[in-house]
C-alpha cells in the first residue's frame, strides 16, 4: 500500500506565522498607519481584560517603544497586534483577500486555497490580533506565501504562477510559450518599496531574525516566521527575494516541526537564492 505523496509546496497548508506581517504592514500603510510612530510593546499584552487568557506575547519578551521597521527587523508579534487592531479587521480581511489568502492561486496544476479564518471573516478583537502576526485560524500554502513575498518585490503586482515557459515538442521545437503575466496590482508601488526596505532590515539590521539568509554582495530583503503548530513542534519559514532593489527570485521556505523557526529556514532561503542568482 503506497502513501499518497503530498505536493506541500502547492498543497501544504500551515499557518504562515510572522511572514504574514508583510500583508499587515501593508494593510496599515494603506489605512492612515504612520511606520514612523513608535508603538509601546509590553510583553505579555492584552488590549482588555475580556480577553481573558489570550495575551499577545513577544518572542523577545520585549518592553520598549517600536516602529514599523523595528518590528518587522525583530519580529514584533505585539506591534504587529496592535497595528492590526488600529486597521481593523474588516480591512485586514480585505488585504489578505487582495494577497490570494483565502482563494487558490491561478496555477496550471489545480491548488488548495486555504482559508483566513474559520468563518472566513475577523469579526472578533482577539482574532484579528492573533491574525496580525500570522497566527489565529489562517492556513496557507508555500506558494502562496512565495507569491506574496514576490508581490511585494514587485512594487505591488502579484505574478501569475506556473510551471514551465515553454512546450517543445519531440524534436526539441517550441510548439508554445507560457507567458508569466501579472494577476493584478494588489498594493501601491510606494508600499511596496517601504516594505522592500524594511524587509532588507530584518536581514541586515543588528539583531535581524532573518540575517541567516544574507547572500555577499547582494541586498537579500527576507522574513522570518514561527508557525505554531497544534500537532508539534512549531513550523519555521522564511520568505524573501533578492536582489532587493530589483529581485528575479522570489522564495518560501518551509521546514515542517523545526525547532527554531525561522532561524532554521533562513539560511536555506539563502542558499536557494543565491543558486538562482548563479552567486
């Protein structure tokens, strides 16, 4: 009796932990955010008392005033929360749905579309905290998450997925190209650019999570991300694209019950990328 053999790039889901901050942050640019206001982060926070046992927490048990890219550079579940909150989770909802969250990427090979939530809406506080850091009920693919990471490296236009370029025939003839194409423009330019930078920050900036994924001689802009896992340990990711300012490879790297997280898959991202770029 053979096991079926699972897909996970395209047909994983998981939990995208803190590489969903890349939809946040953009949701709250767009939605009257100033990056630039330094946010009080007190770890363990609630927002309010009926919240009763949830508690956002920090994975650096931080106390300190954050601003946007201090909070993607450390990985800050408590400012991610709270800005969320600030965007509400109508529109938090909305940004997520403009990513791809929640519907299946347009692929030549039929691919599950996971979900924001279980009612498929944020209708309560605590839900969309927990949502702002990449937790909460959100289940997404690998591919979905390297399509997000390459949205934003292309100044906001989300690229069709597929396969091959090309079909050749038995000879060797191109008998058909498959054009890349764009699925839509999902965030401003100037959004993109903002989170582009900040995400070279959480790979260059001192005390950078993602800093395993540095290629020499190229800005690596990369996430890091610890997805809890209710059957284990939790799931480590990394997402990013190289180079920064220009990328042609966008990656999402998941390593299923790794014990550090992200850590662990930064420096495979890393490397992926910088075979791609022939470093």
């Amino acid at each position: 009796m053979h096991s079926r053999r699972l897909d996970r790039a395209r047909q994983g889901l998981y939990a995208p932990g803190s590489t969903f901050k890349l939809v946040t942050g953009a949701a709250a640019l767009e939605n009257g955010i100033n990056p630039d206001t330094k946010i009080r982060v007190d770890d363990p926070w609630q927002a309010d008392p009926s919240w009763g046992q949830y508690y956002v927490r920090s994975s650096s048990k931080a106390h300190g005033d954050y601003t946007m890219a201090d909070g993607y550079r450390l990985s800050e579940n408590i400012y991610f929360a709270k800005i969320g909150l600030q965007v509400g989770g109508q529109k938090l909802a909305e940004y997520a749905s403009r990513f791809g969250v929640g519907a299946a990427p347009r692929c030549d090979i039929a691919v599950p579309k996971g979900q924001l939530s279980n009612s498929g809406t944020l209708d309560r506080p605590t839900l969309v905290a927990d949502t702002s850091y990449g937790q909460g009920e959100l289940l997404v693919s690998p591919l979905q998450m390297a399509l997000i990471a390459a949205t934003i490296g292309r100044a906001g236009v989300m690229p069709t997925p597929h396969y091959a370029t090309e079909v050749r025939d038995s000879s060797g003839n191109t008998i058909r190209t498959i054009a890349p194409g764009a699925a839509g423009q999902v965030v401003r330019p100037d959004t993109a650019a903002k989170i582009a930078g900040y995400l070279v920050g959480a790979v260059e900036g001192p005390g950078a999570f993602a800093f395993g994924a540095k290629i020499s001689g190229v800005h690596v802009a990369g996430k890091t991300g610890t997805a809890e896992n209710p059957a284990g340990p939790p799931h480590g990711w990394f997402i990013g694209f190289a180079p920064a300012e220009n990328p042609v490879v966008a990656v999402a790297v998941i390593i299923e019950n790794s014990g550090q997280g992200g850590v662990d898959a930064a420096p495979l991202g890393g490397r992926v990328m910088q075979a791609a770029l022939g470093r």
